[in-house]
C-alpha cells in the first residue's frame, strides 16, 4: 500500500512527486510512466520557452503560477546545472488595433507585477535590427528558454534520490476504488493523482470524474533554422488573439541556439496523432471527431477559421510568410526542416463548447485529477504542483 501513487511522469506529475515527498520524508510514493522514459509527450515536445506571466487574467491561476514558476524553474535549472537561454521576448504590433492588444497585455502585466518595457520603433530597431512593429512594441526582460526534456529527466532523476518510486513502461489499464491495475501489475494507495496529460479525463472518468470535459488534441511543429543562419537574437510574438489559448505564429530562440517559427495549432485525430496513422485508436478517433465535427459546425469560438488556418501552415512558404510580417529583412532560408511535433491536450466543455483556458483539477478524498494542464504548465509547473497539493491533496485527506 503506498500513501501516493501518481500516474503520469511529466513535469506535473513529478513536481508533485517531489512536493510531497519534501513534506512528508517518511512517505510512501509511487510514480507510474506507460513510457520507457520521461518527457516523451507535452512536456518534452513543448518549445521550452519560460514564460513571464503577461498574457493572463489577474485572476487566473495560469497568472498566478507563471510569474512564479519562470523563477522558480531558472533557480532549479541554476541549481542543477542546466543552460538556461536568458534571450528575452519581444511582442510586436502590425497595426492600431493591434496597438490597442498590446495595451491590454501591459495592463495585465503591471497587474501580474511583470517587468515589461516599452520601445519605440527606434529603441527596438537599436536592440533588435530585424525585428519590425508598428509604433511600439513590448520587451519582457524575463522571458528565457530551456530545454524541456532535459528539465523533465532532471526532476525523474531529483524524486529518485529523494526516494520515490518510478516505474516505466507501466500503463494504466482500469482501476477499482484506490486499486489500480497497470501492464506491471496491480498498485493500492491511500490516494490516486492523476496527471496523465493526454488521457487525464478518460482516467478521471474511471474515477466518475471529468463528467464536463473531453481533452481534444492539437498538433504544434515548428520550423526550425539549427544553425540559426536568420540570426536571430530574441524570442519575437505577435499580439495573440486573447479570445482562444493559442499565441499565433513566432519566432523561438532555443537554449541551443537553434531558431523556430511556429507552432501551428492543428486539430489532431486522435491522441498521440504525431505522424502519419502512428498510434492511430479508433476509438479516440471516432470520439474526437465527434466534437471537431460539433466545433465545425457551430463554429465554436471561430473552430471553422481557425481548422482552414492551421492546415495552410504545413505549406513551408505560407509559415514562413506569416513570421515575415513579424520582421524586417531576416533571412528565412534557414528554416529548411519540420522540429519533433507535440500535442496539445487541451480541455473542452461538452457542454458550452468552449476551450478551457485556465487550469482545472478536480478531486476529492481519494483521488485527484489534474484535467487541464495547457501551456504555460511547464513554466508553472513548481508552483502549480504545490497547489495542487494544497488545495486537493491535503485539503482532501481522509
């Protein structure tokens, strides 16, 4: 019998491996990974970028545990020796409207208690050459990219020598009460945390969980220059639409050096949709166009525009053609090859058809479910992990 066991071995669910552990030495934790090793879906297959905490609601819990977590992620990084790109971000307006989009985030980010700086066109053109806006633009001094699976490893590696349990290769396969049977074998504990990214509502529904929510996939690559032949010196964004979760076409620094344009923000078919029928599941496949089929006919939060905008992005000109508008004169002949694809799990309401963009977890004295853990949760993975065991874990003990 173990006090904890924790499905899922990404970055959430091992910071809250740790958490624990940290606060209770003398406990019994369990990790369970259907993978051979860590960070093989979102949180090795994200752009790595440390988010500064700008972008959100005041009173969102992403706004909350961004800030934090971009901190407290280059403490650990720093720590544990691990290259931390301090690069920056600058975000870039194309016209009036837009210039009213960057207000709105500067708005947020004072009321974030972020560190952003106005720049004219002149300022900007003195840091940055390439880099074109209409007006002005926003530099985030905070804003720095990692390499995310080396991050992810490096926490397995921490929760080892702390003494949890890890178990690779170990898949959920159903569960009774607090007995959950696995493709090793069969695990009880006095509490279940489920943290299992792409499949956490099909989980949660084992546990009568997730009754309002279904995780539709979206397919992000990026085009990336290795050699970083375009030069670039910072990570460049345009204003998002603040409407849905997804920040449009950018420019990446990697912490290698390497640059990226994209992602795109494809609706995938089923949930490990990453190349050609690779792991293709009917099953999944049926279910998630179902509600694609609903989105596309309803239109929900403009789904139809957004379906035929995202496919154009596989066409190398078409992306390369969007990230121009964000520059000058950058050469763009660089980015010659598609990155490792991710997918997003991202959380819709069955009911309102709306994309969730804050974080959700529900849970109760048994169990917990961490059901919407969308970008940023890398950056705010430390602090998310220690709310969550505030605030379901421990509030919730038998």
């Amino acid at each position: 019998m173990y006090d904890y066991l924790i499905i899922g071995a990404g970055i959430i669910g091992l910071n809250i491996a740790k958490n624990l552990k940290e606060r209770f030495p003398e406990s019994k934790i369990l990790v369970i990974e259907k993978e051979n090793e860590v960070a093989m879906h979102s949180s090795g297959r994200n752009s790595g970028v440390l988010h500064a905490g700008f972008y959100y609601t005041a009173n969102s819990l992403k706004a909350k545990f961004t800030k934090e977590g971009n901190a407290a992620l280059k403490e650990f990084c720093e720590e544990r020796n691990l290259k931390v790109n301090a690069c920056k971000k600058v975000v870039v307006a194309q016209d009036e409207k837009e210039l009213e989009g960057l207000e709105e985030l500067k708005k947020r980010g004072d009321v974030n208690g972020v560190e952003l700086h106005w720049l004219d066109e002149e300022e900007l053109d003195r840091m940055y050459p390439n880099v074109a806006t209409y007006k002005k633009a926003l530099l985030c001094p905070s804003t720095a990219t990692v390499n995310p699976k080396e991050v992810t490893q490096e926490f397995a590696k921490v929760i080892q020598e702390l003494g949890v349990f890890l178990i690779m290769g170990c898949e959920y396969e159903s569960s009774t009460g607090n007995k959950v049977f696995t493709s090793k074998g069969d695990f009880e504990a006095k509490k279940v945390i489920n943290c299992a990214g792409l499949y956490a509502d099909k989980i949660a529904n084992d546990f009568n969980f997730s009754k309002d929510f279904v995780i539709i996939p979206f397919k992000g690559i990026y085009l990336k220059d290795k050699d970083n032949i375009s030069q670039l010196k910072t990570n460049i964004y345009p204003v998002p639409n603040l409407a849905n979760p997804f920040l449009g076409v950018h420019f990446t620094l990697t912490v290698d050096n390497e640059s990226k344009i994209g992602p795109t923000a494809i609706p995938a078919f089923w949930r490990e949709n990453y190349k050609g029928f690779d792991n293709f599941n009917i099953k999944e496949f049926f279910q998630i166009i179902y509600y694609e089929a609903k989105l596309f006919l309803t239109n929900a939060f403009g789904f139809r525009e957004l379906a035929f905008t995202e496919v154009k992005k596989y066409s190398f000109s078409h992306l390369k053609g969007l990230a121009r508008k964000l520059t000058k004169n950058m050469d763009d002949i660089g980015f010659d090859s598609w990155s490792t694809p991710g997918i997003r799990a991202q959380l819709l309401n069955k009911k309102t058809l709306e994309l969730v963009q804050d974080f959700v977890v529900e849970s109760d004295e048994n169990s917990v479910h961490v059901l919407n853990a969308v970008s940023p949760a890398f950056t705010s993975s430390i602090p998310f992990a220690n709310w969550v065991v505030e605030e379901h874990v421990l509030k919730n003990k038998k």
